[in-house]
C-alpha cells in the first residue's frame, strides 16, 4: 500500500500544484476547453445561444488546491506506513 500512496501522491500534487499555480497558462487553458465543450453540446442539442460560463479559471484551480492538499496526504501517509 506504501508504493501505491508514494506513486500517487506525488502525481497528484505536482499536477495539482501545476494548475494551482497556473503554470504556463495551464488553469486558463483548462477554462477554455470547459467553454468550449460546453458550447459544442448546445449546439448538438440544437440550441444556438450562447453557452453560460460555469466553470471559471478560479474552480479549476481551487479544485487543483484540493488535488494538490491530496496528494500531500497520500504521500505523508506512504512515508508513516514505511516505518
């Protein structure tokens, strides 16, 4: 259970951590997708409106602060069961 928790823990908190800090763009980029899925499902659907923005730069990196305190525990908790 150890290499499992020290195997996802740190992906978890460098990839949290990447769009947490908004590295290279990355929380923008993650909105911008998000709107535009949003708006191609509309327009599947028929609807030719304008999508509403629901998830902002602002959820994707208050999701990644959380993805990121994740991993912190994951791999605290592998190091305690090492011992």
């Amino acid at each position: 259970m150890a290499t499992v928790l020290l195997s996802a823990g740190p992906i978890a908190l460098v990839g949290g951590g990447w769009v947490m800090l908004n590295i290279r763009g990355s929380a923008a980029s993650l909105a911008r997708r998000s709107e535009a899925n949003a708006e191609l499902r509309r327009h599947s659907q028929g609807n030719l409106g304008p999508a509403p923005q629901v998830v902002t730069a602002g959820v994707w990196r208050y999701l990644a602060a959380f993805l990121a305190l994740a991993g912190v525990v994951s791999t605290l908790g592998g190091l305690l069961e090492l011992q």
